[in-house]
C-alpha cells in the first residue's frame, strides 16, 4: 500500500509518496530558501503564502511521478507538530481536503519523530528498537532514546540554540552568502564546505560548552556569541568593508565545526554511557545503536566524529541517506508507514477536524537523564 506524506512544518514544500517496503515512489520537494535568503530569515506569513501557492501542484507532479491514481493511496500522513503555525495549517488544512475528497484516513506525524525514524526506511531490519537517536536540526538538539512511533523519551535537549539555527545565523553574520558559490545554500551547508578550504583549521578555538555538567544537555549559545565576537574582532583587524567576508573565513568555519563536533560527541558519550550502565541497560537485549537525524546530520565531519564515538563503545551507528536529512515529504511518509506497520489499521482516522496543529515545542520530558 502506498502512503502520501505531506511536510509543509517550516520553509520546505515537501510531498511524497512511499510504500510499505520503503520503496521512494515520488518526492517533490520546493525551497523557499531563495525567498527567504532576501530577508535574511524566515517571515512566517510569507513562507504560508509560498506553501499554499505550490502545494496543489505539488500534489499533482507527485502522482505524476509516482505514476498512481488518488484511489490507489491508503492514508495521507500530514506534519502537525512542532514547526511554524501557519505552515504548519497549509499542510494540514490541505491534507483534510483530500483525504475528505477521497475518503482516505489521516495520519497526524510529529516531525522531530519523522526525522528521527527516517533511517529505518532503508534498513528497518537492521536498525531494529530500541535506538538511541541524537537529533540534529534548525529547530533542535535532541538525545532521545526511540522505541517506535510515538515512544520516544527524552533524554537531553539543548538549552538554548539548535546547532543548525546556530549554524545559519553565523553563517549570516559572516555574509557567506554574498559569495556566488554559497548564495542559495543554507548556512550549515556552506559552512562545512566553507571549512574544508582552511589553511589553518587550529586558529580558531572555543571553549566547550557545559563542560562540567554530568548530563546529556546542549548550549549552542555560547558558540555563537563567541562567534559573533571573533569576527567582529578580524573585520576590525583587517577593515573589510560593510558586504564583505574576512579572509580567513574558512580558517573560522573549521574552528566553530571542531566546537560543535567536539561538544556534539560530549554529551552524546555522556548519553551512551548512561544506557549502557548495567543497572539501566536502555538497549535491552538489541544491539548497541546511534542514529544521527536533522538537517545537520548532513555534515560529513560532524557525523564521522559521532561514528567514532560509537565505535570505542561497541555500538552500531547510522544516518539517513543525506537527501532525507533535511525536511522532505518522503520522512512524513515514512512515518505514516511506520504507524501502520506497528498499530495496524487502529491509527488511521476519519475524525479529520478533531486532528490540528500544535506550535513550536519538541518531545515532552518522559525520562530523567540521570
Ligand atoms: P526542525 O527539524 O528542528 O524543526 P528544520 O526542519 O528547519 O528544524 P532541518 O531541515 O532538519 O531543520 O535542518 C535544517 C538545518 O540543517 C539548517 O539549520 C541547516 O543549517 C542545517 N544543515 C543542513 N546541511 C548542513 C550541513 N551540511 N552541515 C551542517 N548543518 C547543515
Ligand atoms: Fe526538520
């Protein structure tokens, strides 16, 4: 049986349609990133009127390509929490419509937990539950420890900024879209790339954030003032102009990475540490496992460091195939499968109007971490 998702939660028009084997039937997916790089950021009530402009098309070119009849869906799964509101109610308010229309049952999906069940789409054999899933993303930094859809407890979260949030509004500040080659990017993107051209990748250090605190939270603030602070300080030194960039941007980029690595794989030792303790055992009888989740689960260094930190406990780790770690329909999708596949047809429903959006919060504290 085939499930449309429909991700609609921040800046990503994203529609797809996946089957109960995992197999990718279509993925449309629409950037508002070139909009929203004019403004420097995300203005709510535009990002809806460029949903609500796409999504019907959207829709059409995904049956298009999935090569499918309405008729032949199961369910439409829809992001209804956490994210923008008022993207969030195009999603939805479209997903009611069709599903009305064609008398198919919905599927209401969290998206942090979307992201964080996408690497089973391609090995749901081999990343069996429960998993421990460090998410990573614009909006989050999360340990959570997955059981299954709607079992997710959390362990640690960050108590300021997200890594990727941090990561754009550096990127920003250092103006790395003003170079051609980084003008659609976003910011966590350019700034690995920005990170492999250093000459000196040790100028720039940061100190580790909650270094003494024994549990699994994050601060991303701290780097980010620090950031902030250091380039102002090399713009001084070297008088560049208003729309300019410091030279040694790429020198600035892989110091603030090795920051974010480094305290990234800090806390996430402290999480591992924690579930493999004898007398918790959060992996039971299932092998040790990390799954790295969220738009900056892209980053290759980020992730290498938390494929090594996996090894020296003897636990298994993996990622999403990159093109699903950003916000994608296809994640949604899966997620709706993954309610069926556990619940059966006790998740589907037809209550549409009782089903609504939920604003900006992450996974309710269900577990003490330590
Ligand atoms: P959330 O999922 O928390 O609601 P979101 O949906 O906006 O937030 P995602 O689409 O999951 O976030 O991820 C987008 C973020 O990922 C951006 O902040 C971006 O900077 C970051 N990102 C994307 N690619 C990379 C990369 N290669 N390295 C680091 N960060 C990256
Ligand atoms: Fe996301």
């Amino acid at each position: 049986s085939y499930v449309l998702g429909i991700e609609t939660s921040c800046d990503d028009t994203g529609l797809a349609i996946v089957d109960t084997d995992g197999r990718v039937h279509a993925n449309v997916l629409e950037s508002q990133q070139e909009f929203h790089t004019r403004y420097g950021g995300i203005i709510p009530p535009r990002a809806q009127d460029l949903h609500r402009a796409r999504i019907e098309s959207a829709y059409d070119r995904c049956l298009a390509e999935a090569q499918l009849q309405p008729d032949q869906l199961t369910a439409i799964a829809v992001t209804t929490r956490p994210g923008l509101p008022l993207s969030l109610l195009v999603g939805l308010r479209f997903a009611r419509h069709l599903a009305r229309r064609l008398k198919k049952p919905l599927l209401p999906v969290h998206h942090m937990e979307a992201h964080a069940l996408q690497a089973r789409m391609e090995q749901p054999a081999t990343i069996s539950f429960p998993f421990l899933c460090l998410l990573v993303s614009g909006g989050h930094c999360q340990l959570v420890m997955v059981r299954g859809p709607g079992r997710l407890s959390l362990l640690g979260q960050t108590l300021d900024d997200a890594p990727g949030e941090a990561f754009d509004k550096i990127a920003r500040r250092l103006r790395l879209h003003v170079l051609p080659q980084y003008r659609l990017w976003n910011g966590g993107r350019a700034i690995e790339h920005a990170a492999r051209l250093a000459s000196q990748p040790l100028a720039y250090e940061f100190p580790l954030p909650l270094a003494q605190q024994r549990n699994c939270h994050f601060s991303f603030a701290g780097i980010k003032n620090n950031s902030f602070r250091a380039i102002r300080a090399r713009e001084r030194m070297e008088e560049t102009p208003p729309d300019g960039v410091i030279s040694n941007y790429g020198d600035f980029c892989a110091g603030l990475l090795r920051a974010c690595s480094r305290h990234l794989m800090h806390r996430t030792q402290r999480a591992l540490e924690y579930c493999l303790q004898p007398n918790v055992q959060l992996f039971g009888d299932a092998p040790p496992t990390l799954v790295v989740s969220g738009g900056v689960a892209n980053n290759d260094a980020i992730y290498a460091n938390m494929e090594h930190l996996a090894k020296q406990y003897n636990c298994r780790s993996f990622r999403p195939a990159k093109r699903y770690c950003s916000d994608n329909g296809v994640m949604i999708a899966w997620h709706g499968v993954e309610q069926l596949l556990q619940a059966g047809e006790s998740c589907l429903r037809f209550d549409y109007d009782s089903i609504d959006v939920q604003g900006s919060a992450g996974f309710a504290n269900s577990l003490e971490a330590d």
